[in-house]
C-alpha cells in the first residue's frame, strides 16, 4: 500500500511540474549577437 501511495504522488508532483513549466511558456527563441568561437572542419 506504502507503494502505491508514493507513486501516486510521485505521479502528482511530476504532473504539477509539467503544468507549470507549461504555464511559463516557451523561451522567446532569440539568438545570441556574439558569433560563435568555432572552426569549420574543411571537406575533403
């Protein structure tokens, strides 16, 4: 019983943090300004 009762909380907490993060919405998906410090390996 001990068990089921941790899963049904478990299952509780993971569904109240997926609503939240749902309810803060996606990042804005802006890129940054700074170019980024990495070499293009050549084609052979």
């Amino acid at each position: 019983m001990r068990a089921l009762i941790a899963a049904a909380t478990g299952l509780a907490l993971a569904f109240a943090l997926v609503l939240t993060i749902a309810a803060l919405g996606a990042p804005s998906g802006r890129t940054s300004p700074k170019p980024l410090l990495t070499t293009v390996p050549a084609h052979p």
